[in-house]
C-alpha cells in the first residue's frame, strides 16, 4: 500500500535546457538538462514497471526508435518501450516528428540512415500546449526544439538512434531497422471522455492516460488498485494527507486516495498499468465510483487495499 510524493532526478542531454522554469524551479548547475525523472522516495522500494518524465528541448531530439516486447526480449533485454506524451508548452514553429511520410523497405530505410537523409521520410507536424502524442513500439519518432511535454512510458532506457544531427553519439542502424515499422504514419485514436471528470487520452497494451478534472472544494477517492501515477496540471490538492501543487507527482498503489481538491480546483494527468480504462477509478459524487462501462455503477471498498493526428485537449495548464 503506497502513496507518495515523487522525487525528480535531472538528467543532462545535449538538446536540453539549463532554464526549467516553471515546471521545475531548482536547477541551478548551468547543466542543459533535457528530462526530469520522476520516482519513488524510497530508493529501495521494488521498481516500477513506469516511468513518468518531463522532456525539455532546445535543440531537436536523434530520430529514434524504440523496440517492442518481443524484439527485446529477443536481444537479451527485459522489456521494449512504448510511451505516450502530453504537450506542457510549445514555441509557435514546434514539431514533432512520428512515423513515416511512406511505406518503404527494410533495404530503403537502411539507405536513408546511412545516407543521412532519414529526416526526409519522417512524417513531422506541429503541436502546441494540449496535444496528446501516442508512440508505441517500432514507431520512429523525434521532438524539436521549443516543446516541454510530459511522457509516461514502460521502464525502459533502450533507444536505437536513426540519425543524431552531428553530435557524434553512436548510431544503431542495424537494430533500428530491424526494431522499426517501415508502415506509412497512422492517425491516431482521438481522446474520449469517460464521466464528467474523465476523458482517456491512451490506451495501449502497456498502460492507460486520462486527463482529470476536479471543481474546486471537490472530494473525490481515488482507487489505484494498480500502479498509479497523478501529474498536477493546474491547480492543487491534498491526497491522503500530501499536499500536491502544479508540476507535483504522486505515485500511487494498492490503496485508496482521499482526495479534497484546492480552492482553484485540479487538472491532472493520471497513468496506470493496464490496457483499458479502469471504469472504477474515481469515485465522482457521494462517495459513489462512476461505472465508466456503461453497465451500471458499483461502490469499491474505502479500505486500503491489501494486495496520423495529434490530438489536442487544449492547454490544460
């Protein structure tokens, strides 16, 4: 049974920035760092099987992909990566870069990485403060410079570069290729709204984002019967006794949340493991959990617990 606020460790990159502000105002080392980690308090607590990051970028990010499940289980490794992000800020010209303009081969993809030319085939389009991105496994994909974006992933740092705008950093050509879908960039599932205070942004095979939204003086309980993390978007609120604020992570499992949110009211983003919407996570008026199913509303214990578009919500912040 755990609630906890969560602990951000900066991590440098070459495209990153040396100003985090507002999202993170205590970084002072002159140090561009491009991602703030966010994880458990107890450094001996069982790691997580998600990784919740902020990402700031001055500078583009490599072209890169990511393995699924079976190709890294195929070269020794324990899980692939998929990851889905939500757009905090971006400069007027932002883009982002995911999947491909066209189908090509296997042989044509390996051509354009080595050429240098792999940039040309990348399906890039704007964003700005809102838009959801999902990118599952074997999509290859980039951010520019200007975007500052909240990503929730499987916990893995496995990352086959396609092409690195000259920084030197080693490339992986071979297993890029054989890890990439060569497909043409799919659209994406629009964001649905689940209750009057849910609306699912994702849903993959590795876990659920929904963006929440609570009225000031709400009292709400959140079941996080599995892993759960809650990113504070706008506003604030105590969640069984810590007092979260905007751009505050509390990590969540096996027990149940009491929740009086601030006088401004709260917009979060919460993930958790699964691959559909719990439809009894939060409970929305009288103590009651809103059956998101449609089959009718059931009421979940108070107890502890004892076990291609990209789509926009507006600016959320």
């Amino acid at each position: 049974m755990t609630i906890e606020r969560c602990l951000a460790r900066p991590v440098p990159k070459p495209w990153g920035s040396t100003d985090l502000r507002p999202w993170n105002a205590h970084h002072d080392s002159g140090a561009a760092i491009g991602e703030l980690w966010f994880g458990r308090s107890d450094p001996q607590a069982t790691e997580s099987a998600l990784l919740l990051k902020l990402l700031f970028t001055t500078a583009p990010l490599s072209i890169q992909v990511h393995p699924n499940d079976s190709f890294a289980s195929s070269i020794g490794l324990p899980r692939g990566k998929c990851e889905a992000w939500y757009i905090l800020s971006a400069t007027p010209d932002a883009q982002i870069g995911l999947g491909l303009k066209q189908q090509v081969s296997p042989a044509q993809l390996r051509a354009s990485i080595d050429e240098g030319s792999i940039s040309d085939l990348v399906h890039w389009r704007s964003v700005r403060a809102g838009d959801v991105v999902f990118v599952p496994a074997g999509a290859i994909h980039s951010i520019g410079p200007g975007v500052v974006l909240a990503e929730i992933q499987q916990r893995s740092n496995t990352t086959f570069r396609l092409f690195d705008y000259g920084r030197q950093r080693e490339l992986d050509a071979t297993n890029a290729v054989a890890a990439a879908s060569t497909n043409q960039a799919e659209d994406q599932t629009a964001p649905r709204r689940l209750s009057a205070a849910r609306t699912l942004l994702v849903a993959s095979p590795h876990f659920v984002l929904e963006y929440v939204e609570f009225p000031s003086g709400a009292i709400r309980t959140l079941f996080a019967v599995r892993e759960t993390w809650l990113f504070a978007l706008y506003g604030g609120a105590w969640i069984s006794g810590i007092d979260a604020h905007k751009n505050e992570v509390v990590f969540l499992e096996a027990d149940n949340a009491h929740i009086e949110v601030g006088p401004t009211g709260l917009r979060a983003l919460i993930a958790y493991v699964g691959s559909q919407p719990d439809p009894l996570l939060i409970d929305e008026a009288d103590g009651q959990a809103t059956d998101v199913s449609g089959e009718g509303r059931g009421r979940r214990s108070r107890e502890p617990l004892r076990s291609s578009h990209v789509w926009s919500l507006g600016s959320g912040t």
